[in-house]
C-alpha cells in the first residue's frame, strides 16, 4: 500500500473514531424548511409547528420566526414526516399530508393557513404547498418510490428510468458497457454517481460502482445545473439515490420477474442488449427474484432495511465454423447478485447514526460465436466480465436548535476484470484456412484488462443558524487506489495458416478444439504478438473539497444562497505537473417566492470536475522508455512541442508492450521469455506519453433561471432555462502529427467516383485517388511528420491535453401531476437543447493533424428536442395502468469515407488510432464537418400494469410491461456503443445503412407478495 493511501486510511480511522466519540454523519442526513403564511402570503410569526414521523417514533415542536420560516436540519430520511400548525392566534389549525426526504437536500413546505371560523375546525393539507423549491436555484427532478414501482422498467434497472426526467436520454457510449445514460448532451461518463450523498462511481473510466435496484431505491434525483456547493466533482451532471430505511412497520415484499422472449417479443434483425449493454439476440431470455424487509430492532429506536436481487440472463450464440465442417451453438448466463443492508439507529432526540452495506456481484458470460453466426471464436477461447463492488458506509447526524452536523466514513472496492479466462491460461490461436479467411479463434481471449479499485471516503459538514443566515462549511475527501494488469497475451497470439488436410485432422474436435490442438500441427505462422511486461501497475488518487455556503434569506420570500468550493485532484501532479491548486468555484443562487404558490430562481456559478484515471493509466500502460522513444522525445522537446526544462523520465514510464518476432512455423517462434530483448527495438504505432505541461481539471460555467408554480396542491408547472459552458475537456493531440491533408474537392466529381468504384480492388482505387489527391498514403504522411520512426520509437506520439470544450444551451417546460386525492397522476417535459463540442470522450482525436477548431459541432449525444410523458391511472382498488412515452428528435451522424471509392477510409495517412476503436473516430468524407447530418425521430411507449388483490395480510401483486408498443424501428434514441451506432454512415450521398436499433417490441412479467 502507497504512503498516499496509508495516510488516507489513517485519516479515515481518525474520522470514524470521532464519530464514535460524538456520533454524527453525512450519507442520510436531510432537512425540511417549513414557511407558514397567511392566505395573502405574507409570513406568520409565532406559530406552533409540529414535526411528525410516526413510522420512527419522532417528533418535535418548532416555532416560526419573524419571517414566519422553522427549519429542521440533520434528520434521518427513513419514513414521512406530517408537518402541521396546531396553533397559530387567529388562524385555524391545519393537518399537512406526509413529506418524504432526499438525502443531501432540505425540502420546501409552504403552510397557508385560514382565518379562524369556527372553533375545532382543522383545515386539511389542500392548503400545503410542497411541491416548490424556495430554497435555492437547484435544476432537479425525481422519481420517488410510488413512481419507479409503477413505471414499466426492464430488469428493474432504475438508471433506464431516468429518461423519464428532463435533461437525461439514452446515451451513445464508447464501449459496451459505457452508462446508458447522458446528462445535458454530455459523455455518461461525466456525471457524479452517488448513494445517500456518498460517492458510488467506478472512478477508473466513470459510470456506476453498485448498480443500485430498484428494491433498494425510496428515491432517486438528477441534478442538471446550479446546484449546492455541497455537490461536485463534476462539470455536469448527478445522480443520487436515497435509499430506503427501516420503520416501526414491518413491511417487504418478495418478487419474481421475467422476460421470456420469442415468439412473445418481436422478431428484429439487430441485437438487443442486455443490462450490461452487451449485444444479445433472439434467443434471449431473463429470470430474476428477490426479496425486500424492512422494520423494527426496537420499537421508535432501531430499524433495519435488507434487499436482495438476482438476475439470471440466457443468450445462445453460433459458433460458425465452415471450414472446419462445424456450426453449432453455445449458450452464456450472465448473473447479478446485489445484497443491501441500511441500519438506522436513533441515539438521542437529536443524534442518529446508521450503517450501509452494498454489495454487488455483476458476472457477464462470453461462451464464443456471434449473433446470427459468421463469428468463429470457439468456446475454449471465452471469456467473462466480472463486475465486483463493495461499499460500507458509516454515518451519523445531529440536529440541534442551533447547530447540526452530519459525517460519514465510506470504504468501497471494485474489481473489474474485463476479460477473465475460462480456460486456463495460454496462447491465443486464430487459425486461417487456404483461402486466408479465419477458420477457428480458439485458446484465449487474447488480452488482460484486469482492474482493482480501493477508495476510502470521508466527509463532515456543519451548520448554524445567525439569524437570517444560515451557514454551511464542509469537507470531503475521497482517496483512491488503483492497480491494472493490462495489456496483450503474456503466452502468445498466434495467427496460422492451415492446409486442407490439417483443417481436416480438426473437424473431429466439434466445439472442443483447443489452441494445443492446433499448435501440435506445427503450421506456418503469418503473425506471432507476446506482450512483454504483464505486470501491475497503477498510482493512487485522492480527491479533496472545502465548501462554504451561506443561505441568507434577504426577507420574508426572498433567499440568496452564496457559496464557495475548492477542489484539488492529485492526478493532476502526474506528469510534469505541479497540480491544479486553483479550483475555486464561486456560486450563487437567488430564490424569490412572489406568492406562496409561486417560485423565481435565478442561479450561476462554477462547477469542477475531476479527471478519470484512465487519463493516467492509459500513459502509463501505452508508455515506454527505450532509447528509441527517448530520442523522438528529445526532438520533440527541441522543438518547442514539449517544453525546455521538462525531465523526459517524468513523462514515461515502461508500460505494456506487445512485439511481433518474425517465425515462419509454430516450433520455430521464440519462447515468451526469450523476447524480452525486444522491448528497445519494438515500434509502436501509438505511444502514449505523460502530459509534459501538467492536467487542468474539467470545469464549467452555469447559469440558469426558472419560474415554478404550484397550481394545486397536486400540481406543479415549472419553466427553466439554462447555460453551460464547460473547459479543460480531455483529449488527445499527437506531438508527432503529419502535416494537415485536405482533399482535391475538384477532383471529387461524379465521373472520378464512377470511375473508381468500377476498380476491381482498393489497392487501385487507392492508386486512383492518390493521383487525384483524394487520398494521401501512410509513407506520405509519415515523411511529413515532425520526427521520423525509429526503432524503439512510436509513429503517433500521442498526450491527453485538458484543453476541449463544450456549450449547452436548454429549455424545459415540465408539468408534475401527484396523485393526491385522484385516481389520477402524470409527468410531462419538453426539452429544447443544444449541446455543441471539440471533444467526446478521453480518446477523442482531431481527424486532421490536431485541427480541433474544425471539429466544433454537435455532440454524439446532441438532441434538439425531447419530449417526455408519463402517465398513470388507478382506476380500481389495487390497479395501476401506466404508460410512458419518449419522443426524440434524432441524433447527430458522421459522414465517413467509403473505402470502395477512395480504397482506405484513412484518407490523410495518419494511421490508425488507440482511440478509433472506441470512437469510430474515422477520416470524414471529403467536405463533411463533424456530425453534419442527423437520424429520423424516435418514438417510443412503453405500457404497464399492476394489479394487488389483498392476501394473508398482504397483497399479491400481478404485474406485465410491454416495451415499444407499437413495435417502432427506431434508428435513434436509444442506449448503444458508438462503434455500432447508425450514427457512423458514409457520405457522398450514399445510401443509409442501418446497423442497429432500438429493441423491438418486449414483454416482461411479474408477481410479487408485498406485506
């Protein structure tokens, strides 16, 4: 364990001994600031206001002030609070309904009370507002527990659910398992995963830690924009789960689901995925279970909450293997274990500390073959994904007259090895037959991604009350680290070629053939790769914020919040750095209440974020420090593209390294161990190098302005606007990059694209194009570059440069219909937005020679218009119909070249790229900006319906969804990796190749015992 880390867990150990010594945290902590008027509005000082939460056994009497305000801080949110006014001179008494809490947040109740009339007479909860913020500039939105159980969700994934809120859509990632989710346009990979307030991101790229379910979740929140400076590290977006606690109710509920498949579901050429966002096909089918309790230790004191799901999916794949006289299938099962424990535990009247545990065990199978065949990668070369998080969370809070406090100690772990082994280890073998097609992929994954991730949190606020300010000053440190054993095949990869007779020897083998098979032939070898340094190796990170904010109500109905934050990431010392120390970010937020159904908020400010470690860990994974490299870098340097004075060995680091000894059959290959040598004389077509100026965090400029009114006690219509402008974006830029290619677009005329089309090959469509200047070669490019290739050296010579941005520009119009009293209850927004970029994602590369001015445009995940709309129905005793629209326009499409004209899509020679395989990042067609053309809408309703007949104390509760109704083929709009996307088409007018698309028609059915 670093020294860094050792520090971290003293610091974490200091912390959980204070709150033994005086008990008080973070992770549950919320609050409930109550205004009480008169029918005028104007502020009611002296009333009696009660605070209730029968389900925990808590109660306490408050008196307003002089602007008619009591607020309650550092309160559990387990059960529902009933606010009332018993007493109020003049005034008749008045009975709130129950307001439930989010954690990390003080929830806004306005009590409008009736003159006294008649004696006795108590006025009900029509008079209570709660469904305003009077608070703070906050742009949020949730979807509490009644909602979520009645939204038709696959799998019970919540995170799916979130497109139903304003400024979150179904995002384009970069890998498979990249989050399904962006937030304001942005990569999903930006936003801030949190539990009760505590950090839940798998910090190595981003996206979730322990996917939270649906049985674990009371609440869950997006926030969009000019949030608290509580929140951070992150220049977008957050998602924050509240979890469920315990009450003096013992309540549950053990369910079962599934999703059966054909011939219920509708038939499609594309594959759906699955929840881990890997493709799947027809044969897919899904079974999960679980159970839910929830109660009393004792009686208004302790209480406990437990939830357990497990999820089994089942996909069949085809091997297909003509030349060896084999098709046949394989079946994978991918298994979700998620275990959650809360316990709650009331000390005083005003302490109270709890315990979180999250475990997560997240299991993908690859078994070999494809979807629909063509794929001959045989079982003994499968593999799985293991996805393992650990979260413990120690919390407390106090609330006092004056003061409260809340802290927490978290420890999580993730592991995350990509490309587990089934087999036991040894080479990989692709075999070729005669006709140079592959005829069998057997042995070995062929690569290691293998990640661990230790983190240690803890964090402390505290709060008073100066009259008409209230203070807030806060700490929070997250301290991170990281080990990879990454990399290429430490036994081999072998590509060989096979005669027919030796094809033949193999065909007995059926889906048993094994590498060793193949190698005992001793065939010819066309290609050998041994990675050279399979080790382990990372660096820690440790994160640290300071916060103060001062909410000061100016008068009666208005409230500036005025806030400060700093934030130091040590990641960015890496390098030549000498870290980004000037993160402070002022915020300000201004909320005015004109009447009590009403709310103005006005809010700007400065968000930042932190950098992935991946930034870092991939220069150090695709580094080297052989003479041949060092030397490309010394001239680099003399150059100016690196500065004077920089030490070269603070920039490299030997990382993973693959070499390819020549060997013309199997026995004649060096061992693994006698290539060792090669590591100064191996060429890279990449190398990766640490930043030689130092990494600024990301950070963003917000601003926004709403107007909400409560038009009933059950209704709530809301217009927002808002401005994001956010810097320091990751992205790569080459050191060594060739000279700028721009095509002759006079020469691309319709007689030159016949004319290369009729070629026979593109080996001479490149000839063509080349002598039209359509396309440049490699060696052209090459004899451009600012320093030659060398052995031991690297062609492109790329640095993650913190220098892209990004703007987002969005309307809402959004109306929330509770249920109330009805049988009735909706949710319907409208989104206008525009999110503008010269970057994507951390591997994001300009497409010529580091032009990224050129490279201003839509966002992946732009959209113009969103519109969202969801409505439920409880028209019987125990039914719930639901149904959930989303209506998208499309999304952007890059225009790429079409190697059948121009015989390469590498149209200026620069070779191909670490990040294009993530990306697609390709050359565009000649004369294209980036993402100049757009997919179709999307349209897509899903419907529900619950039905619960009371049984044994209980209910019994049948439930069916169906998604994509209508069976829509929608080209856009829906959670994918880039690389498959319809978002990548070729230009010049040709025609649209659909690749994917959304899932067809599905069904998913359910029973459950709620109790």
């Amino acid at each position: 364990m670093t020294g860094m880390l050792r520090s971290s867990v003293a610091g974490a150990a200091l912390a959980a001994a204070c709150v033994i010594c005086a008990p008080a945290a973070h992770a549950q902590q919320a609050g409930i600031e109550i205004t009480v008027v008169d029918g005028d509005g104007a502020p009611v000082a002296g009333a009696e206001v009660v605070v209730a939460n029968p389900a925990i056994g808590f109660a306490r009497t408050l008196v307003t002030d002089t602007r008619g305000v009591v607020r309650l801080d550092g309160v559990t949110t387990g059960g529902a609070y009933e606010v009332s006014v018993p007493a109020a001179p003049g005034f008749a008494p008045l009975a709130a309904q129950g307001v439930e809490l989010r954690s990390n947040f003080t929830r806004s109740v306005i009590l409008q009370l009736q003159p006294a009339v008649d004696a006795g007479i108590v006025v009900t909860a029509a008079r209570a507002i709660t469904g305003l913020n009077t608070s703070n500039a906050e742009i949020s939105a949730s979807l509490a527990r009644e909602q979520l159980v009645a939204l038709p969700i696959e799998g019970r994934d919540v995170i799916g659910a979130l497109i139903r809120l304003p400024n979150v859509v179904p995002s384009t990632g970069f890998f498979p398992e990249a989050p399904s989710i962006s937030i304001n346009g942005s990569n999903g990979l930006d936003t801030n995963y949190l539990i009760d307030g505590l950090d839940n991101n798998e910090n190595f790229l981003g996206g979730i830690k322990f996917p939270v379910p649906l049985g674990f979740t009371r609440e869950v929140t997006v926030l969009a924009n000019s949030y608290s400076a509580a929140y951070g590290r992150t220049a977008n977006g957050i998602v924050n789960y509240t979890t469920p606690s315990g009450s003096n109710d013992f309540t549950g509920e053990v369910y079962g689901l599934v999703r059966p498949g054909r011939p219920l579901d509708s038939r499609s050429p594309f594959p759906r995925r699955d929840l881990s966002g890997n493709p799947v096909g027809e044969s897919f089918e899904r079974y999960q279970g679980g159970f839910a309790a929830g109660g009393a230790l004792k009686r208004d004191t302790t209480f406990f909450y437990a939830n357990y799901e497990y999820t089994r999916d089942r996909n069949t794949q085809i091997v297909d293997a003509p030349q060896l006289g084999i098709v046949d299938t394989v079946t994978g099962n991918n298994e979700f274990h998620l275990a959650s424990l809360r316990l709650d535990h009331r000390l005083t009247e005003d302490w109270a500390v709890s315990l979180r545990g999250n475990v997560g065990r997240v299991t993908i199978d690859r078994p070999g073959g494809a979807l629909g065949g063509g794929n001959a990668t045989f079982p003994s070369a499968g593999s799985r994904q293991d996805r393992f998080s650990t979260l413990i969370a120690a919390s407390a809070s106090y609330s006092g007259d004056v003061w409260s406090y809340d802290g927490a100690l978290q420890y999580s772990r993730f592991r995350w090895d990509y490309g587990e082994a089934t087999g036991a280890p040894g080479p990989q073998v692709v075999v070729r037959g005669p006709s140079g097609l592959t005829a069998a992929v057997v042995g070995n994954p062929g690569y290691v991604f293998d990640s661990l991730e230790e983190t240690w949190q803890t964090t402390h606020r505290l709060a008073r009350d100066f009259g008409a300010h209230r203070l807030s000053a806060g700490v929070d440190v997250i301290a991170s680290d990281f080990a990879l054993l990454g990399g290429g095949n430490p036994n081999g990869n072998y590509t060989v070629d096979l005669t027919a007779g030796q094809l033949a020897s193999l065909s007995s083998r059926g889906l048993a053939l094994t590498a060793q098979d193949v190698l005992a032939l001793n065939p010819a070898v066309a290609n050998y790769a041994v990675e050279l340094r399979p080790q382990s190796f990372g660096t820690p990170q440790t994160l640290v914020a300071l916060y103060l904010e001062d909410a000061w109500e100016l008068s009666p109905n208005l409230t500036a919040t005025l806030g400060v934050r700093w934030d130091y990431d040590t990641l960015t010392q890496r390098g030549a750095g000498d870290g980004d120390t000037d993160n402070i970010a002022p915020r300000f937020a201004l909320n005015w209440q004109p009447d009590a159904r009403s709310s103005v908020r006005f809010g700007a400010g400065i968000f930042t974020g932190k950098l992935s470690y991946a930034v870092i860990s991939d220069a150090l994974q695709r580094n080297t420090t052989s003479a041949g490299f060092l030397s490309q870098l010394a001239q680099l340097q003399a150059r100016g593209a690196i500065p004077a004075g920089v030490d070269l060995r603070d920039i490299t680091f030997d990382g993973n390294l693959t070499v390819s000894p020549p060997c013309t059959t199997v026995a004649a290959c060096p061992t693994p161990a006698q290539v060792q040598a090669l590591r100064g004389s191996a060429t890279l077509g990449e190398g990766r190098i640490l930043s030689p100026t130092g990494y600024d965090n990301p950070w963003s400029v917000q601003v926004s302005g709403g107007y909400q009114y409560a038009a009933t006690s059950t209704l709530t219509l809301s217009v927002d606007a808002l401005y994001s402008r956010s810097h320091n974006l990751v992205r790569l830029r080459d050191l060594n990059a060739p000279a700028p290619f721009t095509p002759n677009l006079a020469n691309l005329t319709a007689a030159n694209i016949a004319a290369l089309r009729a070629l026979p090959d593109n080996a001479a469509r490149f000839a063509l194009a080349q002598s039209l200047g359509l396309v440049r070669s490699q060696a052209a490019a090459d004899a451009s570059r600012p320093i030659p290739l060398v052995a031991g050296g690297a062609r492109q010579i790329t640095v993650s440069e913190t220098a892209g941005e990004a703007e987002y520009l969005a309307l809402i119009l959004q109306a929330i219909k509770l249920r109330g009293e009805d049988d009735y209850a909706f949710r319907v927004s409208y989104t206008l937005s525009r999110l503008r970029n010269d970057t994507d994602d951390i591997n994001f590369r300009a497409a010529n020679s580091n032009d990224f001015a050129s490279e201003w445009g839509p966002s992946a995940n732009d959209r113009r218009h969103v519109i969202s709309a969801v409505g439920y129905l409880y028209p019987l005793d125990g039914l719930t119909l639901t149904a959930a629209g989303l209506f998208q326009s499309g999304q952007p499409v890059n225009l790429v070249p079409d190697a059948r004209i121009f015989g390469t899509q590498d149209l200026n020679g620069d070779g191909a790229s670490f990040g294009e395989n993530y990306l697609g990042n390709s050359d565009r067609y000649p004369g294209e900006r980036r993402n100049s053309a757009r997919l179709p809408w999307s349209a897509t309703v899903d419907l529900g319906v619950r039905y619960a007949l009371p049984v044994a104390g209980g209910r019994i509760e049948a439930s069916a969804d169906v998604f994509n109704v209508f069976n829509a083929n929608n080209q856009s709009g829906f959670a994918n990796a880039a690389t498959t996307s319809n978002q990548i088409q070729f230009g010049g007018g040709a025609d649209f190749v659909q690749r994917n698309a959304g899932a067809p028609r599905q069904f998913q059915f359910g029973l459950a015992y709620k109790f």
